[in-house]
C-alpha cells in the first residue's frame, strides 16, 4: 500500500512539474536566444517573495545580452515574453512598427463586466476603440485648455505654500511626506481643474476625494493573485478579469461627477454666465453629442483623472528629492525662477520656456520614470532581425516588453547613470534627440504616447516654481541615500519614502 501511494504521489508531482515546464522551450523552437527561466518565476526570481523590484531583473537579463541580441525570450512565470534590449528596435516597436504592436498588454486583464471605467480608457483600449476614443479626448487636452485653467493651478500653489509653512511650524522631527503633500496638490489641481470641484486636500478635513484617490492606488491582494495566477496559468486570462478600480470607490467617483456635471449645468444657467473653457466643459459637450450618461462622463474623464493623479504627484516628490540632494543644481533653478517672477507668479508661456526647469524634470523622469516598461502585444505578426541572432517571427498575441528604465540608466547612453544631471538636457532638442534614439522615453513615444503629458508637466512645474523660489529644499535623515526602488509598489518609488525638511526663504 506504502509503495502505491508513493508511486502516485511521484506521479502526480511528475505530472505537475510537466504542467509547469512543458512550454518552457516556446524560444527555443522559434530560434530566439535568452536566458533559462526558473521553475514557477520563469525570469522574474523576485516574483512571490517581492524582495527585489521586478525592473532590476528585466535589467540583469538587458545587461547581458544588450551588446549580442536585439531581442531575448523571456518567460513571466510559465507565460513567454519578448524583451527587447536595443533601443533602436524598442522604437520600431512603438512607433514605425506600431500597427504591428498597436495595443498595451493590459488590456487583456480587463472588460467593460469587470470594470467599466478603466476597461474605457485610452490606456487599456484597443484596435478602433483606441482610435475613436483618442480622437474624442484629445481636444480636451489641447495647450489652450491646459492655458485657461492655469490660474487654477496657480491657487492650487499657493495652497500648497501654506500648508508646507504650516508644517514647518509644527516642526515634525520626521519631516515632511514628498508623496503626501504631492498627492495633496495634483488631487487639488486635478479635482478643480477636470471637476470644477475641491477636494480641499491640504485642509485639516479634507473632502472623501482624497481618502478614494489613495485606496485607487493601493491594489488589495487580489490584484496581485490575478497577476500570478494569469502569469501561472496564461488561459486564465480569457476566464477571469481584473477590477483595478474597487467598487466602492467607482460609486463614489460615478456620484462625484453627478455632482460635477449638476454644479456646472446650474452654472451655466445662472444669472451670471459661466466662462471657463476647462475639461469639463469639454466633456460635458461630447456628453451631449455621443448622449452620453454619468458613468460613461467619468469613463471619459478618467483618462484626465487617472493620468494627472498618481503618476504626476510620483515626478514631483522625486523631483524634489533630486533637487533636496543637489543643493547646486537647486540654486541654480531659483536663479532661473527668480529672474522670471512676477507678483509671485511665472506666466503659462514662461513656464513652459524655462531650460533649467525642464531639464531637472526630464533627468527626474530619466532616474525615476514612472513608466519602467511598456508591455505591448503584437497584433499582426512580424519578422524582426535579431543582431548575433538569426531573424524570427513575433507572433500574433505576443507580449513585448520594453525597458525603458534599462535604456535610461544605460552608461553607454548616460555616463555616471545614477547621478542627478540635468545638463544632459540643456542641449537643444536634447530630450527629442534621445527619444529618436529610443534610450529616453519617459512619456512613451509613437501614437500611444502620453495624452496628458502637457497637463501633467505644467503641473509638476507649477508646484517646483511655487515650492523653490519660497522655500530651500533639504532631505530629512529618514530618507534614503541611493536610488533603491520600492518592490512592492505599483509605480516606481523610492523605498522607505521621500522626507523632507523644508526651510523658508
């Protein structure tokens, strides 16, 4: 009986290991070189135990290989991925190649049944619904948009300078949240500028926004079960879907902009008319002529909300902790910020046409890019030369990665990577230079680029112009001397924080 139970039990344990490696050889058969995955992580070895940040393995595997292959087979568990470790074909990728990887990974994980409003974004969008759904939301991204609500985000500064005076007077021997206090002012900024609402976010009582705003982002461990069982087990993928924006926080946001839409409809027929061009405004029309109801108003006004909130607040506090360490390079951005001032204020056109503060973003978003990769899917197969290699066939449905961060802290492309240099973009045009050259993509590139890029910018330099000319940025002991990302985080962030010690001017 012992011998039988043991025989099935090899079995069964044979079986299973079968299961989980019987299409580790998918690269091999289509002559694509790469390295040799692990049982259960494939090449992610940090996967389950999240001790490392899942973007320094992509960079192992790019770092040994980026001078033999333009591309490498990899494996995300049991699910084959392509990595691509030349730049130059990371280009071809997302742009003259784009019909060929037209659509983002993701959206595989999601449906309008599993949630409605991230399952409407550009982001997750494929095919012609991604074409139509852009061309209806870019116009309400245009400069002259982003230039009418601007003394929005102005007030919105002022706000923000209040509130830092404020917690220099209690004195807290921690210092001040970057991330907080960055989240405060893009919650603040996005909420009036795409709700005509305030979320009154640096007040001692701040409205439910903010609370819903930070549970958006911080996924329950069901997220992160859906990742490893549909990395696992890939036909899952087509049973079960993921829902990235709870429930609870959907009815809210469903009920926010009821009350948006209601708030500007009574002000647009009131006694004293209402003239503000601003997103909502725009939404608001293209509600009337798609006939569009309040769900289907926050689906589109989501790719607003979702793209100013986190990711913009992210830049901001790692700016900050760039310029917090490099007290020359911050002396030299008050400079630049003080000979433009006036009243206290840099005007839309100046802002956008300062050098200096355009570069520090740039190297900010260049050492802590909030988009580390970009996971397309092939959508009409393609043959690709491979360098050392010999050519091979993406095939349809092909999930491709490109690491962006790799390029970005690559010392062939950027001496001394890890260092806050933002002379590297003093050049003319340098930040477009190293975009055509595919190692600098912080917005993405092709047309998938980053819809919100203008908005989220001048936000971000906003806020920098209203905190560096009143105050001198410090870093608080608590925060950590290098460049070490949190593994367990959605977007790249430092690990253990961002603290602050800010001292008045």
């Amino acid at each position: 009986m012992l011998l039988v139970t043991f025989t099935l039990v090899s079995l069964a344990a044979g079986l299973l290991y079968a299961v989980f490696i019987w299409n580790y050889d998918y690269w091999r058969k289509r002559g694509v070189p790469g390295p040799k995955p692990k049982l259960l992580c494939g090449n992610y070895p940090h996967m389950f135990n999240l001790k490392r940040h899942a973007i320094y393995d992509l960079n192992d595997i790019y770092r040994q290989n980026k001078d033999k292959y333009d591309a490498v087979g990899i494996f995300c568990s049991r699910t084959p991925q392509l990595l691509v470790v030349n730049p130059e074909l990371a280009r071809r990728v997302l742009v003259s190649n784009f019909r060929n990887f037209h659509d983002n990974e993701v959206s595989k994980g999601v449906d309008e049944k599993s949630d409605f409003i991230f399952a409407n974004n550009p982001f997750t969008l494929t095919g012609e619904k991604w074409k139509n759904r852009r061309s209806d939301v870019t116009p309400g991204l245009t400069m002259g948009r982003i230039k009418t609500v601007y003394p929005v985000t102005h007030k919105v500064c002022q706000k923000l300078s209040e509130w830092a005076e404020k917690q220099i007077r209690l004195g807290s021997p921690d210092g001040i949240n970057a991330k907080h206090m960055s989240l405060c002012f893009t919650t603040e900024v996005v909420t009036d500028c795409v709700l005509g609402l305030s979320a009154e976010s640096f007040s001692d009582k701040p409205t439910p926004i903010v609370s819903n705003i930070k549970e958006l982002f911080n996924q329950p461990w069901t997220f992160v079960l859906f990742f490893v069982l549909t990395s696992t087990f890939p036909s899952l993928s087509h049973l079960i879907k993921i829902r990235f924006i709870p429930l609870k926080v959907e009815r809210f946001l469903i009920d926010l902009m009821g009350s948006a839409v209601a708030a500007r409809r009574a002000q647009l027929t009131g006694e004293k008319q209402f003239e503000r061009s601003d997103f909502l405004d725009y939404v608001l029309q293209l509600g009337e002529k798609r006939k569009l109801d309040n769900r289907q108003l926050l689906a589109y006004s989501m790719t607003f909300l979702l793209d100013g909130f986190e990711t913009t607040s992210t830049v901001l506090a790692h700016m900050l902790l760039n310029l917090g360490r490099n007290g020359r390079a911050q002396e030299l951005l008050r400079q630049e910020i003080n000979a433009h001032l006036e009243n206290g204020l840099i005007n839309f056109e100046k802002l956008n046409d300062l050098p200096y503060l355009d570069a520090c973003l740039q190297e900010t978003i260049r050492l802590f890019p909030p988009g580390f990769t970009s996971n397309k899917l092939c959508t009409e197969s393609i043959d690709i030369p491979n360098k050392d290699g010999p050519n091979f066939v993406v095939e349809k449905g092909t999930t491709v990665v490109i690491p962006h961060y790799s390029f970005m802290v690559d010392e062939d492309f950027f001496p001394d990577p890890q260092s806050f240099q933002p002379e590297r973009f003093m050049e003319p045009d340098a930040a477009k230079t190293f975009r055509e050259r595919g190692v600098y993509m912080g917005f993405g590139d092709g047309p998938r680029v980053c819809i919100g890029m203008r908005f989220a910018t001048t936000q971000i330099k906003a806020a920098i112009v209203e905190l560096i000319s009143k105050f001198k940025v410090k870093i608080n002991s608590k925060t950590r001397q290098d460049n070490q990302f949190d593994p367990v985080q959605f977007f790249i962030t430092l690990r253990g924080g961002i603290w602050l010690d800010l001292e008045k001017i």
